[in-house]
C-alpha cells in the first residue's frame, strides 16, 4: 500500500533522488550504505563551506 507523505521543502522531481537514497541506504550489502553516508557527509560539508563564502 503506498502512501504519500508531503515533505517541506522537497520538489516532486527529487523524489526520484530520495527514493534512490534510500535504496542504497537500506542495502543487504553493509559497504553500500557506508559508502552512501560518506557521500552524504562529503557533499554536507562542501555545501555547508560553501555557504560561507
């Protein structure tokens, strides 16, 4: 059953995104998700230097 669930802030065209991070997020294999929350941290802190300047 799929429900719809309004985040703020997230258009309709990046729930493709959302739903691919989650998929990689809740791999079997445990380097999967590992590897997806690194990327998460790198990209997070790149735009959080980035809003500095």
């Amino acid at each position: 059953m799929a429900q719809n669930v309004p985040v703020i802030g997230l258009h309709p065209d990046e729930l493709q995104w959302i739903r691919m991070l989650v998929a990689l997020l809740r791999h079997p294999d445990p380097t999967i998700p590992e590897l997806a929350r690194q990327a998460l941290v790198y990209l997070s802190r790149g735009t959080s230097q980035a809003a500095t300047y």
